[in-house]
C-alpha cells in the first residue's frame, strides 16, 4: 500500500484496500452461505437417522445438539445476510414512486387486513358487517362490566 503521493491519493489506496479486505471476509462468512447451511442440514439429518436407527446414546445426543446449533447460525446468518439484502434494495428503490414501492405498499395492506375472526365460542366470522359487530360487541361487554376482568 503506497504511504507516497498526495493525502487524497492515500486515502482512497487505503479505501480500496479496506473494500478489498471487507470483499474477502464477506466472501469467507456469507459468501457459500447456502452450500454450508444445506451442508449443516445434511448433518444434522444423518445423525438424526443415527438415533433412529440406533437408540439414543450420549455421543449421538452430544452431536445432535452441535448439529443443531451449527445449523441455527447458518439459518441466522441467512436471515442476516437476506434483511441486509432487502435494506440495500429499498435504499436503492426507496418510494420514488415505482413499482417495487407500490408493490410494497400492498402487502403491508394485506399484512394489516382483517378477513375473519374467530369467536370465544369458536365460530369464524369473515365478512366485514359480522366482524365489526363483534368488535362492537366485544368492547361493549368488556367496558360495561362492573367489574371487567383482565382477558388475554
């Protein structure tokens, strides 16, 4: 890493050095994300198939839990690497109007839709008149009581 010529000129070698090294170490944790998982699954289904086939013993129940846990940090990982994914597309994307916005926007109406509900008494209700009105009828009760018992 050249330590010569202007400060700037520095700086961005330096820069480039960093985005090398950080290109590398993404590559080494996240880059085969998806062969190591699968590979973590495999293990753990082997061992699996061990127990089963074998009985339980300490060695197996030791190897189980590591499998377990081995694939738990893949999965996070995963899990991880695709937010930061999604993060990167919204900067990207942002609301300027386009279709990945607009397509956005729809499904968190449709995560926030209530289509049926379903009664202490277990009948289901799913059309808007009949959902309103036990909301209403709900809400009277418990704000009517004399005494309204705390209800989960």
């Amino acid at each position: 890493m050249p330590d010569h010529g202007t400060a700037m000129y520095t700086f961005s070698k330096r820069l480039q050095h960093v985005k090398y090294m950080l290109k590398r170490w993404n590559k080494q944790c996240f880059g085969y994300l998806h062969v190591e998982k699968a590979a973590a699954q495999t293990k753990l289904d082997k061992i699996t198939r061990q127990i089963r086939d074998h009985g339980l013993n300490f060695e197996l129940s030791e190897a189980e839990s590591l499998a377990i846990k081995d694939l738990e940090e893949w999965e996070l990982r995963e899990e991880i690497f695709w937010k930061q994914k999604s993060r990167i597309y919204w900067l990207q994307e942002g609301d300027r109007n386009t279709t990945f916005f607009h397509n956005s926007v729809k499904a968190r109406r449709l995560g926030n839709t209530l289509s049926s509900l379903v009664l202490a008494d277990g009948t289901q209700i799913s059309s808007c008149e009949g959902i309103s009105r036990a909301a209403v009828n709900y809400f009277s009760d418990l704000f009517t009581r004399e005494y309204p018992s705390a209800r989960p």
